[in-house]
C-alpha cells in the first residue's frame, strides 16, 4: 500500500514537471490523473490498491457523523420531553476486532456517540461493555454496533 501511495505522489511529481507547473491545482490534478493509472494497472500492483481503504475511510465517517446527528436529535427530545422515560442499560457486545488500535476507535465511536458509553473492554479483549442511555433490547444494540461501526473497522484494518 505504501508503494502504491508513493508511486501516486512520483506520478503527480511528474505530472507537474511535464507541464512545468508547481501549483497545487496541477499537483491535485497530477495526483487524479495517477490514481487514474494506478486504478487501470492495479491488477499488476501487489496488493489491493490502496484507493478503496481511503474510500472505505471516507464511508465510515461520514456513517459516524450520520450517527452523532441522529443520536443528538434523539438525546435532545429525549431532554425536552416533558415526561423522561429513559431505559438505561448495560450490554457486553461480542468483539471481532483484534488490534488495539482497532478496538480503541470503536470505543471512541461510540463514546462520541450521544446517549451511548463505552465503559470498559473485557481483558480478553473480545467483548466491549456499553451503557446506553435508552435501551429497546440488547440484541438492537449489539447489532447495531457490529453493522454501523465495527464491519466499516473491519472492513478497513483487514482490507475487505
């Protein structure tokens, strides 16, 4: 992957030396015309290219922010409401995730994530322990922790 994004910047290097141009518009547009040529020769490269990581990065913050917005307006009515009906609870959620910096962004996202808390990691690390504030049944939460965060994780520290 390294290579690949190295070869990109050499391509967009070279791209401004043939157009005798040091801007950063004709860098950017160098930078699109290799990822351009590294997309068309990626079946000759090592590995995935490296392109689709950075796209699966881009999906999982943009799913997070999705996340943070919704849960505020939930948290928010659940504030303004004149009569609070919480259902706080505590759910363990089995991990797939095996690297610690893999399991500290989920607990992260979560954490940021209004009216959710990541409050401990088991030691064994293969389950993480979340307090919701308004829980409808813990199978709801586990999965929705698994298919919002933890598959796009996965997704991204295994490559597919």
């Amino acid at each position: 992957m390294l290579r690949q994004i190295v070869l990109n910047l050499f391509l967009a290097f070279v791209w401004m030396l043939l157009h005798n141009s040091f801007t950063v518009a004709n860098f950017l547009s160098g930078y699109i015309v290799g990822a351009i040529v590294l997309f068309i020769f990626r079946r000759s490269l090592p590995g995935d290219l490296y392109l689709s990581r950075v796209w699966w990065v881009i999906d999982l913050t943009l799913v997070f922010l999705w996340e943070v917005l919704k849960a505020n307006f939930i948290v928010a009515g659940l504030a303004l409401a004149r009569k609070i009906e919480l259902n706080p609870g505590v759910v363990r959620v089995p991990l797939e995730l095996e690297s610690d910096l893999a399991i500290v962004i989920l607990a992260n996202m979560i954490t940021l994530t209004p009216g959710s808390l990541s409050v401990d990691i088991t030691p064994d690390r293969k389950q993480i322990i979340v307090h919701v504030l308004n829980m409808t049944s813990e199978d709801e939460v586990r999965r929705e922790i698994k298919e919002t965060f933890e598959r796009r994780i996965l997704r991204i520290v295994r490559g597919y």
